[in-house]
C-alpha cells in the first residue's frame, strides 16, 4: 500500500477528464489527429493536427521512433476442468514463458489452445505463472499468430474495432521488430504521406527499438517512488543509427524523440557528456520532475492518464503546474485522450 507521503506525490499528477474522451480507436486517417504544440522558450501554445507537424517542429530537427512491433499476446486457453480463461504472454524465459492470467490456475495441471498444443503451469508468483509449451518454443512466434489477439489497454473499454482491424490499426505502419505487448502510440499517428512531407521539409529520421512491456500500465508502487525505477523493458540502438544521432547532437540538431518509450531509450543510453553510448539491454529509468535531460530537446507524446510514470515523465519536460495546465486547455478544447487519442509536440 502506497503510504500518505507517495499517494501525495501521485495526486500532484492527477486531473479529472469526461470519460467520453478516452479514443476508442484512432483518427481516420491516422494523421488527421490533432496536435497541441507548447514551445517551452516562447510559451506559446498551438492547436492543429499531425499532418501539420512539420510546420512546427524547430528546424533541422531528428526525429526518432521506435520501430517495436505488438505481437498478438492475449490467448484464451481452456483448462483441463473445462473452464476457459485469458492469459496475456509477457516473456520468454529459456524453454518456458511467463504469462499473467484472469483465473487462477493450478500448479502442474495443463491449459489448452487445442487438443496437439497446450501448456503445463509449473509455478506462481501472485498472478503471474510460469508454463512449459508442448511445442518447441521457437515455434511460439507462430502460436501467438495463429491463436493470439491484439492486447488493448486496460482503459479501452467495448472499443468498436474488430480483432483484425485492431492487429492493423494498433501497430505503427513501420513495425519492424516482434516483442511489445502495447504499441508505442505517439508514433499511431503518422502515415506515409507524413512521412515525404517531413522528408520533403528537411527532417531527419531515424529508428531504435524498445520493447514496451505491461507495466507501462501497471499503477505506481510506494518502492517505484523510493527507487526512482520503474519495471524494466529491453532495447536497441544499432551501432550506426548511434553514430549519426551522436554526430546530428554534436552538430546542434535538435533531437525529437516520439513517444515516451524513445525518450527513456535515448536518455538511458546516453552519457554523462550526452553521447549515446550503451546501445542495448534493459531500462527501469523513472524520469521525474528534477532530472535533467541529457541527449533528447523535444517530445511527440499522448495524452498520459492520470498518476502515471508517463504523465510524470512529461512533467520533467515542462513541470508539475504547466502540464496539468496544457491537458485541462487540451481537455475543454476536447482533445481525445489515451493510446488512439490526439497529441502533444514539446520542444
């Protein structure tokens, strides 16, 4: 239980919203969603759409996005007693996996995709469990494609989208890399044709990888507070995207990074004299307020739900007050807020 001092710190970070603005599916076209734009020098605040961006961002930008792509991770299985129950795939860990279910499951007993593939649980820890596949677990990429559905937010209730909608329009159009469980969703908003006008403005962009994991929903914890971590998420930089970003940041380019997931990658990766430097392995990086950006100048992100790590990591970019003043100008304006909500562009 979060004691008196960190449920204050999460309530500096919460706002009230009408429900009706939680984006049960994206802009159609994707990058007709709109777009609030604050420059932290001038202050001065814009309200237009993504197919616009480039008129906004500072010149000579690098934009980085994180061609991670959503693997189909929510399975409903069947136990040996009959009943039938969801499992989310979390990771894989040697010859077996680790999954959070709705049910609870017994220890040693089977699940069933069908009669030929099924799982036997071999231990617990609370409502993760631990299972060994009957099939070979290189062959897991194949399972999931076949029996897996798209793992939406907690928060999008009865959204409209049919299963094989949701695969396409909950994953970026440059998806590239299997192993998120949520999409990195700044980057929804951009289709090709954003893409040739960025180009066409003189825009640099370039791709790393992070794999974002459930606990980018998971509630803050009172040990998240005291540690100043967050869970742990696996990424990289190729070597050669991290030359040219180091030589661009040398050379006074501004570096937009899209979507949080970029930002604690190119922040974790990054020195104490603001050079990429550590271009793979895991991120439990907490970016709060009073830390002190080292490589990334602007951010395209969405609108974060209240008392989130995400929400806190925005208001390092801008502080506690303005960011709570932009979502309530965004909220009266009738933003679309969450995963296929409008967004945001801080530089």
């Amino acid at each position: 239980m979060i004691h008196k001092f960190s449920s204050a710190i999460l309530q500096g970070y919460n706002f009230s919203f009408p429900r009706k603005l939680i984006a049960t599916k994206p802009a159609s076209p994707r990058d007709k969603a709109r777009l609030m734009i604050f420059n932290r020098e001038s202050k001065a605040i814009f309200n237009s759409y993504f197919i616009n961006l480039p008129d906004f961002l500072p010149p000579r930008s690098v934009i980085v996005f994180n061609e991670t792509k959503v693997i189909p991770a929510k399975l409903m299985l069947q136990k040996e007693t009959g009943g039938r129950f969801n499992m989310l795939y979390l990771k894989t860990l040697g010859p077996n996996i680790e999954v959070l279910a709705n049910r609870k499951l017994k220890l040693n007993s089977r699940v069933f995709l069908d009669s030929r593939n099924f799982f036997t649980v071999i231990s617990q820890d609370k409502n993760h469990y631990f299972l060994t596949p009957s099939f070979r677990i290189k062959n897991l990429s194949k399972i999931l494609r076949k029996y897996g559905q798209t793992p939406i937010p907690p928060y999008i209730k009865n959204s409209p989208l049919a299963e094989i909608d949701l695969k396409n329009k909950y994953q970026t159009i440059f998806a590239k890399k299997e192993g998120s469980v949520a999409a990195p969703t700044a980057s929804l908003h951009f289709t090709r044709r954003l893409f040739k006008k960025l180009k066409q403005s003189g825009v640099l962009i370039e791709f790393i990888t992070l794999h974002v994991g459930l606990g980018t929903f998971a509630p803050l914890t009172k040990k998240n507070l005291e540690e100043e971590k967050l869970h742990e998420e696996y990424f990289e930089i190729s070597p050669k995207t991290a030359r040219f970003l180091n030589r661009a940041k040398k050379e006074g380019r501004p570096i937009i990074a899209v979507g949080t997931t970029v930002l604690r990658t190119l922040e974790t990766a990054a020195n104490n004299k603001g050079e990429l430097e550590k271009l793979s392995g895991t991120t439990d990086l907490f970016i709060r307020s009073g830390y002190k950006f080292k490589f990334v100048d602007g951010l395209i992100t969405n609108f974060h739900v209240p008392k989130s790590s995400l929400i806190m990591l925005v208001a390092a970019f801008v502080g506690r007050e303005k960011i709570l003043e932009l979502y309530k100008k965004a909220i009266n304006k009738n933003f679309r807020l969450f995963s296929f909500g409008d967004g945001m562009l801080i530089y």
